[in-house]
C-alpha cells in the first residue's frame, strides 16, 4: 500500500504496479479530499493518472 502502510507511489509505479492501494490514506486522513487531490497529483506527476 501506499502512504499510510509506508509505500511511494513514484516507486511503486517504477516496480510496474497496476494499482494503488491508498485507501487507508484517504479514509484515515483528517482532510479526505486534499489527501485525495494529493495523491492523484503524484499519480499524475508519474505519469499514471489520466
């Protein structure tokens, strides 16, 4: 997983995933929505978002 269970997207993205698991991230997070828009600007920075 990523983010709260310690993964990097950018690496893991590298390692040839085809999903992320960053629920956790966004369900525990105090502002769900900003650690969302968050995590798809990694995504996007890495060139995996659409």
């Amino acid at each position: 997983g990523v983010g709260v269970q310690g993964g990097n997207i950018k690496q893991a993205a590298n390692s040839g995933t085809d999903y992320f698991i960053i629920g956790r991230s966004i369900i525990g997070s105090k502002d769900p929505l900003k650690t969302a828009k968050t995590l798809q600007h990694q995504l996007v920075r890495v060139n995996i978002a659409d």
